[in-house]
C-alpha cells in the first residue's frame, strides 16, 4: 500500500504556502520556508550517500533541526533513531551499534561524550558526524552542508506504507532497551487518528513543550502536520513560558505528561482565564492521580484528555466528554483498534475482572529491531500484550489498574501502588508522589513511598506515615517508609523513574 508521509510537506507548501508551520523562539517559518529548509537538507543527505532504509540518529535537545530532520527522512526513506541525550557511554554505543545507524547528528555541548566511544562505532564513517551549532575538529556543520544544497525536491524515492521511519528506543525498564519500529502506515495512523480524536483542525494552534524524543510528542506533531496548522516547540519544558505562550499565541491544543501539568497548575503565573483558548490539556505517558484531574477540572473545564498506551502501539483515549461519567478511566480504543483483558490462560475476563490489556490496530509496531525473539513474545496472533493489569466496566472502558512491571507482591498477596497514590495525593501538603515496593525480610516486600511537598517541612516524614496507613483500605497497602524528596528522578520526557529509586533497596540485597 502507497503511504508516504514525506508528501504531507509539499502538499502545504503549495496549498497553504503562507501558513505558519514552526515557531520555535526566533524562527518563524511558513509551509513553503521550512518545506524548502526540510529539501535542503534532504539534498544533503543525498549528497552524503544516504539511501532508503539507511538508520540516521539524532542526539538533540528540542531544536529546529531535529523537526527538519523528521521530515527530510520521510521524503528519502532514511529511518531516523532519535536518541536521547541522557545517554552515556556504553549505553550510547550500544544503541548506535544496534541501531546501525550510519549518521549522526548532535551538538557541540553533547560531542565530547561522543567522541569518548567514537572508537566503538562500527557503522558510521567520519564524515558523517554532523554538528547543528558549531565547528569542531572530526565533525561537519549541519548548515554549512545545508546552505550550499538546493530548495528543489530531493531525488524521488519509492516509498510504500510498511516501510520503516523511525525506531524508537524504549526506556529499558526491563533490561536492554528494545527499539520499537514505526512504519509510514503506522505514522500516518497517528496522523488520522489523533487528529479525530483531539479534535484538531487545519486551524488549530498545538504546542509542545516536552521532549521531541519522547513518542508522546508525536501526537500531536503529526496531527499538525497533516492537517498544516501551527505547531510551536519550546526548547524545554517551562510552565511559566507555556502559560505566556498560551495566552500570547492563542494555544488550542497541548500534550504533556503528569509531573508537567502539575508543574503548570502551581506556576506563580497561571491563569485559567488567560488561557481560554486551550480546547485540549492532554496526559499521556503515565496515569494521572485523581486529584490532580479534578483540579484540572476545576481551573480548566471540559479540556482534558488522558491517552494510555504504549509505544509499541497500542492506545486507549479517554475523552473530554467522557471524563465526566468516567474519571477513573483511561477511556476506550479509538475507531480501527480492538482491545481485550485476558487471564494469564489466554481466556476472557468478564466485566471488572483484572487481567492483561491487550489489543491490536493500525498503529501497532511490526516488531522490535532486530529480535525476533522479543517481538514473538510481544505480539501474539497479531495482538500485542501491554504486561499491564486494567479491568473494563459495563460501558467498556478501560480502567487501569498499575503496571505489571511495579506490582508489588507483599505476603503473597497483589498490591497496586497506584491506589495507594491515589491516597497520598490527598494530603493537603503533597504535590507529588511515587510509591514501589521494597525489599522485607517477612513479607517479601512492602510499599514505600517517596513524595514531594508544596511546602518543604509542612510534614515530617514519620507523621505523613503515619496519617497514610490510617486510612489504607487493607493492612498489605500500608507503607514501611515515607521519604521526602526535592524532585524525582525523571526520564528526559518528564516521566517519574521509579526504577531508579527502587533499584538502590533491592542492591542492598
């Protein structure tokens, strides 16, 4: 099937020439300049050697290269691997390696951790190490090769709907990260499907302030590329520069993840009025606790969306006019995908019986890069296996119930650390809080909880303890410990890394 999403550029280059495509601070190009930029450096890639199915990695901050270089690709059929520059060491190798990544592309801050494993490349050759915002020795400069390249159209190249765009490396979480596939298909399905389910128009204003590295800032960039409206980048999250740009820019729509639009609620700044024009507050990327939604509700009312998923490609989306009836929901499957809660035997749980969500659809992922073996214990039969624990009600939706993954097994018996959560962010004096099991010599393991205040030294930790397990629903949720913390350790998408403050309890052992 002909699918190619390098064509959605041109076509607004030529049908809406003159629309803002990219504000991204000084930068302000219409369709036709960042079209001409995109072929610019498309023509590069060409000049370079670069052909179909050739992998390019990008180690970038927010930038405007990194979106020229996701569209430049799509028009050549080169994959692009964008990695994350928190990577370091072996771990980055490993992911070149593994990528088989022929380029790459990174900053004059981020090339001395490179040139620290240069030696350990196998794939890529000297004169594909490209800087994007200087010059030093044994790298070229991104626009220098840019600027003596041609506006024109790249070299046509044949590109069909199965043929892969991107590999998206996850975090890792349960070993070695696994890069996850994405095809033109499975983009243009991004494209179609969020775009009807965030209500977005070709008149609509998105704004992303998280990381471009992060597969939750696809959707909306591609909605909005499809459709030509405006998509503005930060180069960093800010609340406080989200709010301005909001109000000043007449912002409809916005992605981010759960420690952001708390961050966003209690910036010295915020405004509900001020930012009337949002139509859409989307969460995505971990659940969003109960209480942070209804004060969400409450300030901005009738916008919020919450997306589950995961990057291999399943998703469910509670709407803005579902969340009403079903606030504890992550909604339902959009239109084309299909969703199931199977017990560990493979049959069908009935209605509010906790299983494994599993589903299928047009934007889930052919496989992981290169391992068979995982993707065959991923997918089954076409249906993907999320290793996440929900129920469905009456009506269908989909309730989450935690991760597999952060279950906690306590004297044998199952506890979920979100209820638990759901509990802590309650307390008047807490903004934050991750709770993860621990190693006990009795029960096997019992819940701790980490939390962050709004007011350093509002509660001691012994007596937050101590006003949780009071009110537990069952004598296995109580904590062990309760520890106070500044901030959380975060991936670079703003995600709460319970791995990283569980694994110091369980080394121990």
């Amino acid at each position: 099937m002909y699918v190619n999403i390098g064509t959605l550029l041109p076509r607004h280059a030529v049908y809406r020439p003159d629309h803002t495509a990219v504000l991204f601070q000084d930068h302000n190009l219409t369709y036709r300049q960042l079209n001409g930029r995109v072929n610019r450096l498309a023509n590069t890639l060409v000049h370079l050697g670069l052909q179909k199915g050739d992998k390019l990695a990008t180690i970038l901050p927010n930038c405007l290269e990194q979106l020229e270089i996701f569209w430049a690709v799509a028009k050549l059929g080169v994959v692009v691997v964008p990695l994350s520059p928190m990577l370091r060491g072996t771990g980055l190798s490993r992911l070149l390696n593994d990528s088989d990544s022929v380029m790459v592309v990174t900053t004059t801050d981020f090339a001395p951790e490179l040139d620290k494993i240069r030696g350990d490349l196998v794939n890529i050759r000297p004169e594909r190490f490209i800087l994007t915002d200087g010059n030093l020795d044994g790298y070229q400069n991104y626009h220098e090769l840019t600027a003596v390249s041609p506006e024109t159209e790249p070299p046509y190249v044949e590109i069909h709907g199965d043929d892969p765009y991107n590999i998206i490396y996850s975090s890792g979480t349960t070993g070695l990260p696994k890069g996850i596939i994405h095809t033109h298909a499975i983009r243009a399905a991004y494209c179609t499907s969020f775009a009807t389910a965030y209500r977005i128009t070709p008149e609509s204003v998105c704004l992303h302030t998280g990381s471009l590295v992060f597969n939750g800032a696809f959707l909306t960039l591609m909605p909005a590329l499809f459709l030509g409206c405006k998509y503005i980048l930060h180069p960093y999250f800010d609340a406080e520069a989200l709010i301005e740009t909001v109000a000043r820019e007449k912002v409809t729509h916005i992605k981010m993840v759960p420690s952001q639009i708390i961050a966003m609620m209690h910036a010295p700044n915020f405004d509900p009025a001020r930012m009337h024009t949002l139509e859409m507050v989307g969460s995505v990327g971990a659940p969003l606790h109960l209480e942070h939604k209804e004060a969400l509700e409450r300030h901005l009312p009738g916008r919020f969306y919450e997306l589950y998923g995961l990057t291999e490609g399943f998703m469910t989306i509670l709407d803005k006019y579902d969340y009403p009836r079903k606030p504890g929901s992550v909604g339902s499957p959009p239109p084309l995908m299909e969703m199931r809660i199977e017990r560990p035997d493979g049959t069908l749980c009935v209605t509010h019986e906790v299983g494994e969500i599993v589903g299928r659809g047009p934007m889930t992922m052919p496989g992981y890069y290169k391992r068979p073996d995982l993707t065959a214990k991923a997918i089954r039969n076409g249906w993907l296996y999320s290793g996440d624990l929900g129920y469905v009600d009456e009506d269908g939706f989909l309730f989450l119930v935690d991760r597999q993954k952060d279950l906690i097994i306590s004297g044998g018996v199952n506890v979920y650390p979100r209820d638990i959560e759901e509990l802590i962010v309650q307390h008047p004096a807490v903004r934050e809080t991750a709770v993860f099991g621990i190693p006990d010599d009795k029960w096997g393991e019992t819940p701790m909880a980490t939390v962050i205040l709004h007011e350093p030294g509002s509660i001691s930790e012994d007596d937050l303890r101590d006003w949780i397990n009071k009110r537990v629903e069952a004598r296995y949720q109580k904590v062990s410990r309760v520890v106070i913390m500044d901030d959380f350790p975060r991936s670079v998408a703003g995600k709460t890394l319970k791995r990283v403050m569980r694994q110091p309890f369980w080394e121990e052992r």
